[in-house]
C-alpha cells in the first residue's frame, strides 16, 4: 500500500490578496505579460507603444498601421497622424482580446493645451475602434490633466458619451476639477511624485505612510468618496511595492509587469488600507475650481506643475520617436 500523500495547498499570493479588493490594471504594452498577471484593464502610453512598437515580434501590426495611413491621407503629414492613430488601435485590439475589461488609449500630448483638437483626435480614435468592430464602452480615452484637458474630458464625456482617462495627475487640484467634471477615471502618478520630493528635499527615503505619492492619492480616494463623486481613482506610476501595499483597497492601481510579478511571488498578507467607510468619516471639506483658480493653485504647487509639465515633454518626445518608425515605413 502506497503512503497517503500530503497535498500542500498553495498560498493566497499577495497579488490575488490585492485583486479581491482593488481592480488591477496591467501596466504595459507587452501582451505576453497580460496573458501572465491576467489583468481586468490594461493602460498604454506613448512611451508604452513606442517600445512595444519597436520590437521585432509587433512588427506585423506596425505595418497595418503604415498600411492604413497609406490609404487615409494623401499628405505624409496626414498619413503619419493616422498611422499613430491606428498602430494604438491595434495595439488596444490586441490588448482586449486579453483582457476582460477595458484599455486606455491616449491622445497625443502635444495636443494637452488645444481642447478642441484633444476631442477632434478622441473621436477619430474611438471611430477606428469602431469600424474594427469594438464599441466605445471598452476604451478608456487618455488625456492630460491640464485645464484644457480636463475641459475636452467633460465635453467628450456629456456630449459623446466617450469615457476618459486623465494622466499626468499630480495635485489635489485637478483631481477635484476632474472630479467636477464628470470624468470616469483619474491616474494619480505616486511614484513620480516621490521623485520630485526625493531630487527637490533633503529627505530622500520614505516609508510607505509618509510617502507623498501615496499621501496624495490617499487624500484623493477620500475626498470623491466623503462627497459621492463617482470618478474612478487608479493610482499609477509606482517605483516599489510597499507604494502598492499602502494604497490596498483603491478603486483600480496600474501597475508594471516587475512589480506584478513581485506581488504574485509573495504570500505577505495585504490588509485593506483604503476603504469608502473610513473616507465618508473624514474630516475634509468640500471645494470647488473655476479656470482662473484652477491655473492659481496649479501655480502654488511646484511639484505638480513641474511633472506635468515634464511628463508632458517627455510623452511627445516618444511621440515624435513614433512618428519618425513610422514615417520611415510610409516613404518606402
């Protein structure tokens, strides 16, 4: 007679701790690691896709993009706008054939300061998704939390009944604007905040509780709950887990495949951080921001206006990485 063998039951890793009480969003272009950490959501950005776009292995949908760039504009100008339009609709496609939720495609952010052009170019990208059979339900459309930004969200919002993503969120300022304006979800950067205060203070260590991305985005989950917005918050830009940890229970977190990976490997039990009862109990009180003090307070706060400004830079500069991939395909 053979022993009875012992079956070792697997412990609850941290990552599955965290999806049952926060919605995880796959930070990433890369489809191999959603298949892996198998995400509800997905975000992409410029940055993202121009990696993504770069390997061998995507090859084939860059050409599809150059393809249809070819046939949609007669300009080279007109064909590269419409080939990165379309080399992220692609990418999106693929991306929901993996996941069951939703994906954020972002507008170009040279376009973060003209709000007519920002909804000019959200349509055009959620008409493509469109024409390849995917409704607008699915796609969560990216724009930068600057003022005219937040203003292309609402009208895009309200007027076309297209959900937005706004990124680049540093302040208390325009996660109340964003807020007031009816957008669907707001991507708060925690870890480029820590950043800013690491390269800008003396202080350049931080546990968890005293970190100031982690503190902002904490401010911010308890204010929409304490006053019953309905705007999502997704916490984003993470530089370690213990960022992630503090932030347990946010309504969505975005988060790199490393640290993904990370959580998955450990078993470390994840208490709840964050949660609605405790927000609705706070003491904050309730504010609200026209234009000219919206611009007064962004003014005041160094910091966020210092990583907008630089994110917004830095997303253009692989913007016009991706145009010249791109451009180079269209003139042979």
């Amino acid at each position: 007679m053979s022993e009875p063998q012992c079956k070792k039951s697997k412990m609850t890793s941290t990552l599955d701790q965290l999806k049952a009480m926060t919605t995880v969003v796959a930070d990433t272009g890369d489809f191999e690691a959603m298949e892996q950490f198998k995400p509800t959501d997905a975000t992409t950005n410029p940055s993202l896709i121009l990696a993504s776009a770069s390997q061998k292995k995507y090859a084939h949908l860059v050409d599809k993009a150059v393809h249809f760039g070819k046939k949609a504009a007669s300009t080279l100008k007109g064909q590269t706008e419409a080939a990165i339009d379309y080399t992220c609709v692609m990418f999106g496609q693929e991306i929901l054939k993996i996941i069951p939720g939703r994906v954020s495609i972002e507008v170009d952010a040279r376009l973060s300061f003209d709000k007519q052009a920002s909804i000019t170019r959200a349509r055009k990208i959620i008409s493509i998704f469109e024409e390849a059979g995917v409704s607008k339900e699915r796609i969560l459309i990216k724009l930068a939390s600057t003022w005219e930004g937040i203003q292309a969200a609402k009208e895009l919002e309200e007027k076309y009944g297209i959900h937005c993503n706004l990124t680049l969120l540093f302040s208390f300022a325009q996660a109340v604007a964003c807020a007031e304006a009816g957008v669907t979800l707001i991507s708060p950067f925690v870890g480029r905040i820590l950043d800013w205060y690491v390269a800008n203070t003396d202080k350049k260590t931080y546990e968890a509780k005293e970190d100031p991305g982690v503190i902002s985005v904490t401010k911010i989950y308890n204010y929409y709950k304490k006053f019953g917005y309905k705007t999502v918050v997704m916490g984003a830009s993470f530089r370690n887990a213990d960022e992630i940890k503090a932030l347990a229970g946010c309504d969505f977190l975005t988060i790199s495949p490393k640290l993904l990976e990370e959580l998955d490997k450990s078993s470390d039990p994840l208490p709840r951080i964050l949660n609605q009862e405790t927000a609705k109990n706070s003491d904050v009180q309730k504010i609200s921001f026209d234009e000219a003090t919206f611009r007064w307070h962004m003014n005041e706060d160094q910091m966020a206006t210092d990583k907008l400004s630089d994110g917004i830079r830095k997303f253009a500069v692989d913007i016009r990485k991706l145009e010249k991939l791109l451009q180079e395909k269209l003139q042979c």
